[in-house]
C-alpha cells in the first residue's frame, strides 16, 4: 500500500528540484534573448539580417544537439551529458563578452545552442522519467510552470539590466543563474539512475519506426502553434506602435498569468479525459485571442486577448508534450522531449518568417488574422485525425466480430 501511495507521488524532492533547475536555465535564455538585438545593433553597428543570423544560428544548432543528445543518451550517461550541457552553455554566456566580432559572437551562439540543447533535452526526459504515468498530464503542467515563468520574466529582467547596466553585467547575471543549478543538483541528489538501457525493447527498430510515427501528428500541431507565438514575440512591440498602445508589454504579463492558472487544470483534464477535451476549447481559445488582438486599439482589449492566448497557448503545450510522452515507453522520453521542443522552436522561426513577411505586404492587424487561420487550420487538422482514428477503431472491431 505504501509502495503504490509512494510510487504516485508527484511532489517529490527530484521533481522540484529538477523543476528550479529548468527555470533558471531557461531564465538563461529568455534575458539574454531579449537583449541580443539591441546589442547586436549597437555594438556592431549590424543590419536586421545580421540580427536575425545570430538569433537563427542559436535556434539551428539547439535543434540539431537535440536530435543528435536523444541517440547520444543510449551510449553516454544522461548526468554526463547534463553537466556538459550546462558547462558548455555558462562558459559561451560569460565568453560572448570577449566576441569582438560579428564572426565570433555566431560561434558564441553555436556554442551556447548546443550547451542548451543538450541540458534542455535532458533535464525534460528526467522528468518525464519520475512523473507517476497516470499523472503524465498533470506532471507535464507544473513542470512546464518553469518555462512560462522563465518567458514572461526573463525578458523583463534581461531589458532592464541591459538598459541601466550593460551587456556585460547581463551576461554575467546570466551566467550565475546557470551556475546556481550544479550545486542545486549536486547537492540534492536529484537525477534518477538511468534504466533505459536496462528497459530496450527487443525490437528496437520496429519500436523506434512505429513511436516516430506516432510523434508526427503531435509534433505537426506543435508546429502551427508555435508559429502564432513566433508572430507575438517577433511583432508585438511594432504592432503596440502601430495602434498607439505604449505598455503594450503588458500582454506577456497577462498571458503568463493565465498560463500559470490553466497548466494545473488542463493537466488534469487531459489526464482524465484525453487529449480531445482539452486541445479543441484550447485551440478556439487562441484564435480567439488573435482575433481579438487584430482588432485591438485599447489596453482592455489587449488584456482580453492576452488572457484568452494565455488560456489557450498554456493548456495546449503540455497537453501535446504529454501526448508525446504517452505515445511510448520511458527510453522514448529523450526524442519525445527533443521532438517537442524542436518543433516548438522550428515553429517559432517559421511563424516568424512567414508572418513578416505578411505584415511587410499588408499590417499587423491583417498579420494577426492570417496567425488565427493557422489555428483554425490547427483544429481541422486535429478533428479530421480524431474523425479518421473513430473509422479505423470501428472498422477493426467490426473485422474482429465478423472473424
């Protein structure tokens, strides 16, 4: 009896931790994130072009570490491969101080993506691996509190040293809230003992083909999700220009507090009801949320939209990783995770690229609408598969009951 209370605990000691540790690495990211263009400019003298090389190097080597740490995992240590992963990203944080150039500030970048995305593809998958499996829903949703506390402070935080200190200061800051995670974890104790290697199935490659297989629905809605929030991080500032809305930073504030509110709920619900109950409310949500932010020219219809995409974007995200994690077995977890967040990543970049473009032909009011489309695509996606997965189920019961 207590093994199993035991066993379906979710607030243990590895999960907070390895949950603090999330937040400060992602804390990392989202100030020095925030303040790059500025710097870039004015250190540099560098054009938009460049500005947008150094942030897409970043992005491009994250995504290639975590496609290359999920098969690095079956060979190397996960703990090995965690401490590297930070030792490299704090020691390319502290060192994009020396870059006296252009050239050197990307090798700066590269080198911190792939410290990242190693630490990023880990960290996730430890989780994962302690996370009671019937409580995956709602495990995924306070843990992932960690990065939406991280995007909606972190670029405050990274803003106001870079405007009254400095770069440097910054990079410094950045750099402590990296190192603060190896006494956290040293001292706590808090990785699991890695048994995927213990746990492989026999049929690895037919295994390995059919999860794949089974990420592709997920990972593609992940995709047109992260392209509406590569459009709100990319434009929002020019748009709040545009309609005359000084404060209009406040968005992230009001998303991230609905984020905060809805990561527990939807967790449950999805635990309880599948993922249907939770991705459709979610998904009108959001193109409501655009919708509304198209038409926006006051601070109470900003609030009204950020709250709605805060509603939507934060019940939608850890249901769809969670799926991910669902659809195999716990040596799936690492490409699980690393699916998830590159798709998150490569939508970001798209969203970005494509709603630009928009908004250069048109405005961003004329964006906005375009970024609900893809929603609105996202839900007849999702409907047509669920429809399809009803046909199939139906069709081999009836060729069971004939047989």
């Amino acid at each position: 009896m207590q093994s199993q209370e035991s066993s379906s605990r979710l607030w243990t000691k590895p999960f907070l931790i390895l949950t603090l540790s999330t937040l400060l690495l992602f804390l990392n990211l989202q100030m020095l994130l925030a303040a790059f263009p500025a710097y870039v400019k004015s250190a540099f003298q560098a054009d938009d072009l460049t500005v947008s090389l150094i942030i897409s190097v970043f992005a491009g080597s994250t995504i290639i570490t975590r496609l290359l740490t999920a098969q690095l995992m079956r060979i190397v240590r996960r703990n090995v491969i965690l401490y590297a992963g930070l030792a490299a990203a704090c020691l390319f944080t502290v060192m994009s101080v020396a870059a006296g150039s252009v050239g050197m500030l990307l090798v700066m970048r590269v080198g911190f993506g792939i410290g990242f995305g190693m630490a990023s593809t880990i960290i996730p998958t430890l989780v994962s691996q302690i996370i009671p499996g019937k409580r995956m829903g709602e495990g995924i949703g306070y843990f992932g509190l960690s990065t939406s506390l991280a995007m909606s402070v972190g670029p405050i935080i990274g803003l106001s040293v870079m405007k009254h200190a400095g770069f440097t200061i910054l990079a410094m800051l950045g750099t402590a809230t990296i190192l603060l995670i190896f006494p956290i974890l040293l001292l706590s104790r808090a990785i699991p003992p890695d048994t995927s290697k213990k746990t492989a199935p026999a049929a690895g490659s037919a295994s390995k083909q059919l999860f794949h297989a089974k990420l592709l629905i997920p990972g593609l809605l992940n995709v047109i999700l992260a392209v509406t929030y590569g459009g709100l991080l990319s434009f929002i500032a020019l748009f709040g220009e545009s309609v005359h809305l000084e404060q209009v930073g406040l968005f992230f504030l009001f998303n991230a507090i609905a984020v905060i509110i809805i990561r527990p709920v939807s967790g449950k619900l999805f635990d309880r009801f599948g993922h249907a109950a939770v991705l459709i409310p979610a998904a009108i949500s959001v193109v409501s949320a655009l919708m509304v932010l198209s038409y926006t020219t006051t601070m109470p219809m900003l609030i009204l939209s950020a709250l709605l995409y805060g509603l939507g974007f934060g019940s939608i995200q850890p249901t769809l990783q969670a799926w991910m994690l669902r659809s195999g077995t716990p040596q799936h977890y690492g490409m699980a995770n690393s699916m998830f967040y590159n798709t998150t990543d490569l939508g970001i970049a798209v969203g970005a690229l494509i709603l630009g473009a928009v908004s250069s032909m048109s405005d961003y009011a004329f964006m906005y609408r375009i970024s609900a489309g893809f929603m609105v695509l996202f839900l007849i996606l999702y409907i047509v598969v669920r429809l399809l997965s009803a046909v199939r189920y139906k069709f081999k019961q009836s060729a069971g009951q004939t047989t």
